[in-house]
C-alpha cells in the first residue's frame, strides 16, 4: 500500500514537473519573457530592469531553479492591472468560483442520477429516448452558446433573471445550469451504465426472486452500489468545474476564477495567467491522486494489479 | 419469405465496399450536414455574396430578409461593422473544417506513432512516454490551451498546432493498448520470424491494423476540437480578427444581444451546434460499427 501511494505520488509530482517545465520554457521560446513580464508600452529601460530582476540573462537552468522557488514560496508575481499579488487576487475569486461550481453540481446531480436511473429501469422508453437527447444535447452543445441563448430567451425577452454580475441568488441560476449541462448529461450517463450493471447482478437476481417489489429493489438495493463511481465522478468533476468555468464566466461576467484568467487574457496581465493556470493545474492533479489513492484504500485489486 | 427478410439475408452476405454505407442505422443526417459543411468550405469562393471581412458601416445591424428592415441584399442580416453574416458563416465553415481536421489528424499522426512505438518497443521507451502521456492527461485540456495561445498569439496555425498537443494523449492511450494484443497475435510473430525489421513491422503490419480505432477516435474528437477552437476564438485567443470564425462571431455578437440583434449571436451559435452534433452522432456510430474495443469509452 505505501510503495503504491508513493508510486502515485512520484507520477503526480513528475505531472507538475512537466507543468512548470513547458509553461517556463514555453514563455522563453516563443520571445522575449520580459514583454510579458512589463506592462504593454514598457521602456528599454524598465525591461532592462526586468531582465536583471529575474534573471533573463542567465543560463535557463539556473532560470528555471529561480522560477521554482518562488512558486514554492507561494509567490506568483504582481498582478500589472490590479496591482497586487496574483496569490491574493486568487483567493478572492475562489469562494465565487466555488459557489458556482456547487449550484451547478448540485443541478447536474439532481437532473443526471434520476433520469440515469429512469433511463436504466426503462430502458427503450419514451423517458430513456428523452434522456439520450438531453445527454447528447448536453455534450455537444457548447456552453458559451447555452450562456447566450438563456441570455437571450430569459433576460431580454422574458425580464425574469439578470444577464451578468453576481450578488442575489438570481444571478446563479443561468451560468449554473450552462456550467452544469454537459456534467448533468455525463452523470446521467455514467449512471445508466452503472445502473444497468447493478441490476444484471445476482443479489438483484436474489432480491427479485425474494419477491420484493421493483421499487425496493431498485430504491434499497440497486440505487446505493450503482451511486458509487457516480459520486466519484462527480466528486472530480466538482474540481474540473472550477477549472473550466472561464467560458461561462465569461459570458455571464461571473467574478470567479475563470473570469480572472479571462481578464488576465485581455489586459495582458501575464502573471494572473500563469499563476491561474499552474494553481488550476495543481488542483487537479491533486484531486486525481486523491482518487487514485481512495480507490487503492477501497479496492485492493488497484493497489496490487499496479 | 416476406421482402424485410430477403433484403436482410442480402445485407449479411453482402461484404461488398458499401456495407458500411447501406447499413440500417447509418447516420445519414449528421453525414449530409457534414459534407455540405465540407463543400460550403470549398466552395466559400464562389459562394459568399459578399467580402466576409470587409463591410459597408452604413449597412450596420440589418436584420435577416424575414424581419420587418431586411432584404436579399444580406439575406442574413448583417454585423456591428456591416459585413454580410452569410458570407462570414460561409467563410467561417472552412476555419472550423481546416483548423478542425487539420488538428485532429496532427494529433492522431503523433498519438498514434507514440502509441504504436510505445506498445510495439516496451520496456524504457513504453515506460517514458506514458508518463510522459499520464502526466499530459492530468492537465486541464482546455485551461493549458488557452494558456499556450495567449503566449503564442493568436493565428490558425497556432491554434491547430496547440490544439493537437492537447490532445494527442488521447490516441496514444488506446492505440498502445491495441498494439499490446497485436503484438502477441500470428502474423506479427510471423513477420518477426520472417526477417523483418521493427520499423518494417511497425509500419505495415500494426499501423494498418490500428487504424480503425483512430478514425473512430478521430471523429469523436472532431466535435471536441471544434468546440475548443471555438472557445478559443470566443476567448480572443483563437482565429485572430477580422477572419471570420464562428466562435469570434458570437463573441462578437454578444455586445448586441441585449438590445435585441439575436441573429449576430444565434446563427454563429447554431452553426457550430450542428457541425458538433453531427460529429459525435457519426463517431458514436462509427465507433459501434468498427470497433468493438471502444464501446465503453
């Protein structure tokens, strides 16, 4: 068990190496780090400053040993725009982004499981056929496109909810349910399978033969093995969720994490832009070990078939 | 023998080079959609009305022919800058399909060597480049690309490069897991009995067989890159302007919707859908037709 969290642990740390590597390198091989590093319109002189300040004139070795201690400090540089550190900057726009991210998985649950499990029980239905509508629909549909068709059917023409911004509970609803579409649709069809799994089990089998009646067996017995990768799932998505809402919080001017790349993206504000997406990229490794090693806990054919 | 059976015994003997085609289930709507997309892209030349990037300011936010201030001179209506929406979807088709395809081959042509040199080798070079894939997989796709746009600047040759490092894994993945089981099978054996050399193996005895799941993997990617080029065009890191690609158009629309100009917005939007859809409706079928393996991706 220990040499399997530690093998884990190696790769996870071997995926954030190669995070830092391509992000510093990417920077320096595509130009001159300094332009990023100034405000647009800098003068010779302040780059010049840059270049000795962080040590651009020296071997990209001792670069990049630099560029990773200040990351283990927690130092992610200044912001240009908003000048204060990107760290604090962050930490401001994480309850928001969390926020969101919650109303939306709590949507996408509350619509995917029961309809997964409807779907499952009825297979071949009018409710199933419904079902794998809303799952394509939800996957293939951009979210940007659902953001502006809400926008545009329930603020300009209906009046019932706002267009952008944040602060009631109001403002909530359509950038959750844009942001929760396609995690709704995903739920829903991992619980189908998972569900259709289930009740080809034998203890179903047994249950049935007991002679139960189908909504026991489906509530009682089915419905609690079948809930297990679903949660999982959900359980990382949660993480991808806040790291993927840029778009929608885009469109919805949301003041959450994305919104902050967003910004960072179009005020040339470089450093918000790294620090979002090393800090976002850490978030998710984080989470896949933790699943990783949770999975080795529960099921001992993980840990010993690795 | 009534005619359903008649023609279903012919369809099991028939193994002639349309099978696939003649099929019952064979998506056809999603198939036309996509190759009249394909040919609008061709065809953007001939068939665009108007100059997609340049336009008339005094013609700004004409509406579609059907509402009241429309004509047929911009049947579509047409953008903040007076361009004529027609001519921009038209031209913005063949953004999506070049950057679409180009990046979903460039990735499969490197996912797919590294799969079969990692499967087919073993040992330190397998070992080295999945992690090296693992390691890739656990970044957040489109966040990292983003990133690397926003460095490298905006064009469609940027975009379709950063896209297909995003997401070359994929194929790496499951193309190494076949090779895996191809490897112990006869003929490779044979072949290896037979004098040939690794790359000569590699080459023309595990990429042909190979390749079904990377057509199949590489129409389900289809809709996934062209969502991701659109979110980086709608991000303005994308396609730069004033080239007309769908996901700037909409980002570009956003600004009128309040004051009512849908079309800007909508038409772009819907474009995009129906281009996606079709793509995930005709991998979903290819991938239960050829290939078993991948069902339960």
């Amino acid at each position: 068990m220990r040499q399997f969290v530690l093998k884990r642990f190696c790769y996870s740390l071997l995926s954030l190496f190669l995070l830092s590597v391509t992000i510093f390198f990417f920077v320096r091989v595509t130009g001159d780090p300094a332009t990023l590093l100034t405000e647009p319109g800098a003068s010779e002189a302040d780059i010049a400053a840059i270049h000795q300040k962080f040590g651009l004139d020296r071997p990209l070795v001792v670069q990049y040993v630099l560029f990773m201690t200040s990351l283990f400090r927690g130092d992610l540089g200044q912001s240009f725009y908003y000048q204060t550190p990107v760290m604090d900057l962050y930490w401001s726009r994480l309850p928001h982004s969390l926020l969101l991210a919650a109303v939306a998985m709590a949507f996408s649950l509350i619509i995917g499981i029961p309809s997964g499990i409807i779907a499952a029980v009825r297979i071949g239905s009018f409710w199933d056929s419904v079902g794998k509508v809303f799952a394509l629909l939800g996957l293939s549909l951009p979210s940007f496109f659902i953001g502006l068709l809400m926008i545009l059917l329930f603020s300009v023409y209906l009046g019932w909810l706002p267009s952008s911004g944040s602060g009631t509970p109001l403002h909530v609803i359509m950038p959750a349910f844009a942001l929760g579409w396609y995690f709704a649709a995903a739920h829903m069809r991992l619980t189908r399978s998972s569900m259709l799994e289930v009740l080809g089990s034998e203890y179903i089998k047994l249950a049935r033969l007991k002679g139960l009646p189908q909504r026991l067996v489906i509530a009682k017995h089915a419905f609690k093995n079948a809930l297990i990768p679903v949660l999982t799932l959900a359980g990382i998505n949660l993480v991808l969720m806040i790291n993927v809402a840029v778009i929608v919080e885009t469109v919805f001017a949301w003041p959450g994490i994305g919104r902050l790349l967003y910004e960072g993206i179009s005020f040339r504000d470089f450093p918000v832009v790294q620090g979002v997406v090393i800090l976002g990229g850490a978030m998710i490794v984080a989470v896949n070990l933790l699943v990783d090693i949770v999975y080795a806990v529960i099921d001992p054919r993980i840990r010993l078939g690795s | 023998m009534s005619t359903t059976t008649i023609t279903e015994v012919a369809a099991i003997r028939d193994t002639g080079r349309f099978r696939l085609l003649r099929s019952r289930d064979f998506p056809l709507v999603p198939v036309l959609i996509i190759l009249t997309i394909a040919l609008v892209a061709v065809f953007a030349d001939f068939l665009a009305p108007h100059n997609p990037e340049v336009g008339k300011l005094a013609a700004r936010f004409k509406p579609p022919f059907w509402m009241a201030g429309g004509s047929m001179t911009y049947p579509l209506g047409t953008d903040q800058l007076g361009r004529d929406m027609l001519s921009r979807l038209i031209f913005g088709a063949r953004v999506s399909m070049v950057v679409g395809f180009t990046a979903v081959i460039f990735a499969g042509v490197v996912g797919t060597t590294l799969g079969i040199i990692s499967g087919y080798m073993g040992g330190w070079v397998d070992q080295a480049i999945m992690r090296l894939t693992d390691a890739w997989l656990a970044l957040p796709a489109l966040t990292f690309a983003i990133f690397l746009a926003a460095i490298v600047g905006p064009s469609e040759m940027n975009i379709v490069i950063i896209l297909a490092l995003v997401y070359w894994t994929r194929y790496a993945r499951i193309v190494r897991g076949e090779v895996l089981s191809l490897k112990e099978r006869e003929f490779v054996r044979l072949a290896v009995v037979a004098g040939c050399s690794k790359w000569t193996i590699m080459r023309k005895h595990i990429l042909p067989n190979v390749m079904n799941s990377a057509v199949v993997l590489a129409s389900l990617m289809l809709g996934v890159v062209i969502v991701a080029e659109a979110s980086l065009s709608f991000l303005g890191v994308g396609v730069p302007p004033p080239k007309p690609a769908w996901g700037l158009m909409l980002s570009d629309g956003k600004q009128g919707l309040m004051v009512g100009y849908w079309w800007l917005t909508v038409m772009p939007g819907l474009c995009i859908m129906l281009m996606v859809l079709s793509a995930n409706l005709l991998g979903d079928w290819l991938r239960v037709k050829l290939d078993p393996q991948l069902r339960q991706l």
